[in-house]
C-alpha cells in the first residue's frame, strides 16, 4: 500500500492567498449570507476560515444550489462528465 503525500491545501499556495493587507480579515456579511435552492454560486475559498471549505480542485467552478445541511449548503458540480456534490460554507461561495 502506498502512502498519500501531501495535507489537503498542498500546491495551493497561490490559490488560496489573500493579499497581505487583507490577511485574516473577513465579511461578516459573506459568512452569513443566504442562498436558495436553485441559486447559481461560483466557488471562491475565503483562505481565513477553513471550516466548510471544498476541495482545492474545485476552485472557481460554477454550480447550483440543491440544498442545505446545518449551515452549511450542498452545492451540484460537474466535474468532467460526473456530477458532484459538495457540502460548502457560504463564506466560500459568491452569487453568479
């Protein structure tokens, strides 16, 4: 058996940055925000909060609203011909 190497942000370092006067900072507003079933969200990582964030993969990828679970919502992607699901934190997402 082979052993996986690398943590869940490993090559992200460009990706996943913010700028360094805005290091830490986040909107309250952002991290509350309300989305309905249906809502076209793009995935954007707010790098200042790790809880609910998604797969570094799928940054910047469009998809739909289908639900919510706790406060978190489940977002329908296509990726290449599969469709996915995702469970993301509204901080991570941005209305199309």
């Amino acid at each position: 058996m082979t052993q996986r190497i690398g943590r869940f942000r490993r090559k992200t370092r460009s990706k996943m940055r913010k700028n360094p006067a805005n290091k830490g900072k986040f909107s309250i507003k952002n991290y509350l925000a309300e989305f309905k079933e249906g809502d076209r969200v793009v995935l954007k990582a707010e790098p200042a909060i790790q809880k609910g964030m998604y797969f570094p993969r799928f940054h910047g990828r469009e998809g739909i609203v289908v639900g919510k679970q706790g406060s978190c919502y489940e977002i329908k992607i296509k990726d290449i011909k599969k469709e996915k699901l995702l469970i993301v934190h509204p901080v991570h997402l941005k209305r199309v």
